[in-house]
C-alpha cells in the first residue's frame, strides 16, 4: 500500500506553504526533525520534505505527483487567485487533467481521471469511488 513520497526540497518552508495552500495538507514538525511531514486532509498518502542536497538540481525528477479533483478547470480557477498557474486542461479518454510545478520545480498534475465513469473493463474508477464493479 502507498502511504508516502518524499520531496526533496531546496527550500522546505515555501514548498510546505505551497502544499498547504493549494492542495489543504496540513504541515507537521517534530522539534528536532528535519523533515517536514505534510498531511492530507482526507484519504491519500502523506508527502514528507526533506532537505535537498547541495549538488541536486531543481526538478529532477521522474515522479509526478497527482491529485485527484473532481474539477479540473473550476480547481485550476481556483488556484489562480492563490498564486499557482497551471498550463492548459487537457482531454483524455473521458476526463481531464493539468499540469504545474511545486517550488522546487517538481512536476504535479490534477486530474478528473478518478471520478470519470468506468471504461469497460475499468475498475479503478469504481474502487475510488468506494464502489464495487459488476462483473
């Protein structure tokens, strides 16, 4: 089971803020801990920052992190008014996504993919849902 990721981070405070701001985790610290652990606010993984070294480049990187919204466009919107342009919504087999990048130029996208409706033979729509597929 996925239950976190790390993002190494060359500046711990602004990638948490964005993080937080954007995507409502809640930010943990421990006295004494240099990692910053991010917390979801609903299901979902947790994402742990952790400093950067010296000699990593920003962005580099074959992970993209992905968030589940139910609105693609409505959520990018609202990201706008908060400082975060993502590039254009894209169409893709009955859903929608776009992307961005984290301040430490880490790829993210949103996604409509989990609530589309089912394909056939597609049951990871129904599992996140909470639904059971018919067979």
């Amino acid at each position: 089971m996925f239950n976190r990721v790390i993002i190494y981070a060359a500046d711990i405070e602004a990638t948490a803020s964005f993080y937080e701001t954007h995507f409502q985790f809640t930010v943990h610290r421990l006295e004494g801990d240099r990692i910053v652990e991010l917390i979801p606010n609903s299901d979902g993984g947790s994402i742990l920052l952790h400093p950067a070294a010296k000699g990593q480049r920003r962005g580099q990187s074959i992970v993209k992190l992905v968030f589940d919204v139910q609105d693609v466009s409505a959520f990018c919107g609202e990201c706008v008014a908060k400082g975060l342009t993502f590039g254009p919504v894209h169409v893709a087999d009955g859903y929608e996504f776009a992307n961005a990048k984290d301040p430490c130029g880490n790829s993210i996208s949103v996604s409509s993919r989990a609530y589309r409706s089912p394909l056939p033979d597609d049951s990871s729509s129904f599992i996140r849902k909470g639904l059971k597929p018919e067979r």
